[in-house]
C-alpha cells in the first residue's frame, strides 16, 4: 500500500524541520572537537568579527578568505584559544581544500 500525499507531505515537512538541527549539531559538534585539542591543519573563522585581523598574534597568518570567514595557520601551540582570545566568536578545523567551493574562497600566498 503506498503512502498518502498526506503523510508524504508530512514526512517531507519532519524532515526539511530537522535539517536545521542537523546542520547545527555538526558545527556544534566540530567546534567543540577544535576547542578540546583535536588537530587540524588550519582553523576557519566564519564571520570574523571587523577588528579580529589586527588582534591576531604575530605567528598566526591567513591562508585563505572568502567574503565570510578566514582560515588561519599557525606553527604555535593552541592555535584555537589564541583566537578566541583574539575575538573569534566559533573556530573550526580547516584544511581541506574544498571545503569551501572555489568561487568563494581566495587563497592569500
């Protein structure tokens, strides 16, 4: 028997309802990684806030931005509290070439 266009306008409308909370819990989940010492090559900034390059330490370059985010590298230890503590407001691992589309990212040599 197949379903009715009811509950398939159901199912549809719980699923589309728990993609927000998918999405979130995976950033959640990333960031809480990188805050309790996971690796990564890079941290990516989403939404750095306007003064957030200057209060950067010295070690600390940017290997790439988009119009929304900047991924930074650092030789240094604690790289994640370090920008924090220069304003970042969420950091996440970076370093993966396409984990942002081309179009929106430069890369800064």
């Amino acid at each position: 028997m197949a379903p009715s266009k009811r509950h398939r306008r159901s199912l549809i409308r719980l699923i589309l309802a728990g993609l927000p909370l998918l999405l979130v819990g995976w950033i959640g989940t990333l960031a809480i990684v990188m805050r309790l010492g996971g690796d990564a090559p890079a941290a990516f900034v989403p939404f750095p806030p306007e003064a957030f390059t200057a209060a950067l330490p010295a070690d600390v370059a940017v290997v790439g931005r988009s119009p929304i985010s900047l991924t930074l590298r650092s030789e240094g230890a604690d790289l994640t509290r370090r920008l924090y503590d220069a304003g970042a407001r969420i950091v996440l691992p970076a370093g993966l070439e396409a984990c942002i589309p081309a179009g929106f990212r430069e890369t800064v040599r």
